[in-house]
C-alpha cells in the first residue's frame, strides 16, 4: 500500500549566476518525517530553471518564479 502524503506548495530559490529565482512547487510531506519530497517533474523544472538562469533566460525565469539580479555595489 501506498503511503498518503500532504502535498503543500512552498518557495523554493535556485541561484545561478547573476540571478536569483523564487519559485513556488509542490512538495509531499509524510506524518513520519519533516522532508518536502519533490516529484520527478518538478525536479525536471527545478533542473531547466538552474539551466536557464545560467544562461541568462531572463523572459523565461520571468515566467515562473520571482527574478532578483545581483548588482554591483
């Protein structure tokens, strides 16, 4: 038998370069342990935003999450 989950959303922000990307996923908690378990497409997503915000893919990281630039002081 399947073990039942509560699936929550919660931020999670991936950092890659000069951008910073707050994105809100879903995550499976179990009564048994604190871990957010992530499903396989949303590490897929997770994985592409990291690929996109090295390469500087600010209209697509615009379009899933919060944007933050480093800048210089």
């Amino acid at each position: 038998m399947a073990k039942q989950g509560n699936v929550h959303t919660i931020k999670r922000v991936i950092q890659r370069g000069k951008y910073a990307v707050a994105v809100e996923v879903e995550a499976t908690f179990y009564p048994e342990d604190d871990e957010a378990y992530l499903s396989a497409q949303t590490c897929k997503l997770l994985d592409e935003i990291r690929r996109r915000a090295e390469a500087g893919d600010v209209g697509f990281l615009r379009e899933v999450g919060q944007v933050f630039e480093l800048v210089e002081a």
